[in-house]
C-alpha cells in the first residue's frame, strides 16, 4: 500500500487556506493591539493586560470571523447549490480543517490508491471520536462525502444546518421506521453520486485499539445501493489521549481494498457485518501487540 506521508497539508492546493488566514487574522490584531495600546505609549512592550486583551481580541476576533465564514458560506452558497456541488464541499471542508489545525492533528493515509473512481460507494468505518468527520472530509477531499449520522448532529450550532445540503442523513435511533427512510435516503444518495460514511458500531468507541459490536442493519446501505463498499480504520497510538496540545496527536487512516458488490451481493447482513469488521479490526490488533 502506499503512505501519503504529507500528514500537515497541501498548502499551494489551499485545503488550509481558511484555517491560514484565521491564524493571520488572529496574530494581526494581537500584535496590532499590543503596538496600538502599549508600544505607541512608552516605546516599549510592557504592559501585561494590554497583551493579554489584544491576545484576547485576536481570538475572539478569529472566532467572529469564522462563524461569519459559516453563516455567509450557507447563505450565499450551501442553500442556492445542489447537494453534490463541488463548491460546497469546497467551503465545508475549509470549515473541518480548522479544529484539524487548532488541536495540531496529524493524519498519516495508508492505501489512498484502493479508493474507487467513481464517488459512488459506501465507507465503513471505525469510530473514535467526533474528530472522525474532520479527518475524514479533509483526508478525502475530492470526493463529496457525507455522512449517516445522529439526529444531534444535524442540530449542532451553526454546522448543523450544513449537513443535509452535503447529503448527510440524520438517523433517530428511537424511531424504527425513521431508520428504515435514513437507509433508503442513504442508498439513493450513493446512487446519485454521494461517498457516505457509515459508522457501524452506531457510536463511539471509549477504548483506543478496540470497537464496538458492529450493527448488522446498518449493512443494508451497501446491500441496497449495489455499489462497492470500501472498509476503513483510524487507528490511533495507545498514548493518544495523553498527548496534549501544543504536542501533535498522530492518527492514521487506513484504506483497506474495496469489496465490490458483486462478492458480497448473496451475502446476509450479519455475514457482511462480521466480514467487514474482521478487515477494521486487524490493523488495530497488530497496532495493540
């Protein structure tokens, strides 16, 4: 397989352009405040409230900035666009490398190579945190991901709205037959060109190297939409929740070959439940050895 060692970006291609000019803006207007309201004064840098209201400003201005990217990028762009345009997922995933930057993840991708083609395909993947989403959109970026996904999701502040209009679909788990119309949604979705991400152990896993029963429903995705399903694991360090910021927390991503449809087509959910975690699972026992 071959490793796509870049783990902190393409700046020329610009998948960090937005997290770069918020981390511009931020030291700007620090630094601004601080020649403004202290350097200008006495000719020198010593006033410790002045720097830390003008560090101050520089975040909240940062963080005014970035919700403004939200609201107008829906606005403008996300409500007037079809789902699977690639602009919006342009401005989204300009939207997920920023927590990516701030909390210094880096993501190592392992087998790149094995993603088919065609947009059109199911992903079945492990889940640790809701940092998933980030690597994932940002990891993937020529394709229109999206995702099956919590009804709470769809209900976070100011992102939420955006989810539907990447072709996400909410799932209420309390709801049977809401269930049965997130799977159709999803299947039509990938029918029309969507990459949906499938997380089948239905949530996160509390223990780093191990997951979840995975869910046998959640197959019917792949059996319905008749289009390869390709099997994926983020395997993350043992000491992963130890590593604090400013230190880099390491993740890899790894893209196991695609199953296409027809080698699993006769097959029952739960045997394609068991197949599909047997492949997730390997990399994260070899990892915990």
């Amino acid at each position: 397989m071959k490793v796509d060692t870049n783990t902190t970006g393409r700046l020329y291609k610009g998948e960090y352009m937005f997290a770069i000019l918020l981390l511009i803006l931020n030291i700007t207007v620090s630094v601004l405040g601080v020649y403004l309201f202290d350097y200008q004064v006495d000719g020198v840098v010593n006033n410790p409230v002045v720097i830390i209201l003008s560090v101050l400003a520089g975040i909240v201005v940062m963080f005014v900035v970035f919700f403004a990217y939200i609201e107008v990028g829906y606005i403008l762009v996300a409500k007037r666009k079809p789902q699977n345009s690639k602009l919006i997922h342009f401005l989204a995933k300009q939207i997920m490398t920023v927590p990516l930057i701030y909390t210094n993840i880096r993501v190592k991708v392992i087998g790149k190579e094995n993603l088919p083609e065609n947009p059109g395909f199911s992903i079945y993947i492990n889940h640790t945190s809701m940092m998933d989403i980030p690597v994932l959109m940002y990891k993937l970026n020529k394709y229109p991901v999206a995702f099956l996904a919590r009804t709470a999701v769809g209900e976070l502040f100011a992102v939420g709205k955006w989810t539907t209009k990447l072709g996400c679909i909410m799932i209420d788990r309390d709801n049977s037959r809401k269930g049965a119309e997130s799977i159709i949604k999803v299947t039509r979705n990938i029918k029309n060109g969507s990459t949906m991400v499938i997380f089948p152990e239905g949530t996160r896993s509390k223990v780093i190297g191990e997951t979840n029963e995975f869910k046998p429903g959640s197959f019917k995705v792949a059996l319905k939409s008749k289009a390869p399903l390709v099997p994926m694991t983020i395997v993350k360090p043992e000491n992963f929740k130890k590593v604090k910021w400013p230190l880099p927390k390491r993740i890899t991503l790894i893209i196991h070959e695609p199953i296409p449809f027809n080698e699993f087509r006769q097959m029952t959910t739960f045997d394609l439940s068991s197949k599909v975690k047997n492949i997730i699972d390997a990399p994260l026992k070899s990892s915990t050895k």
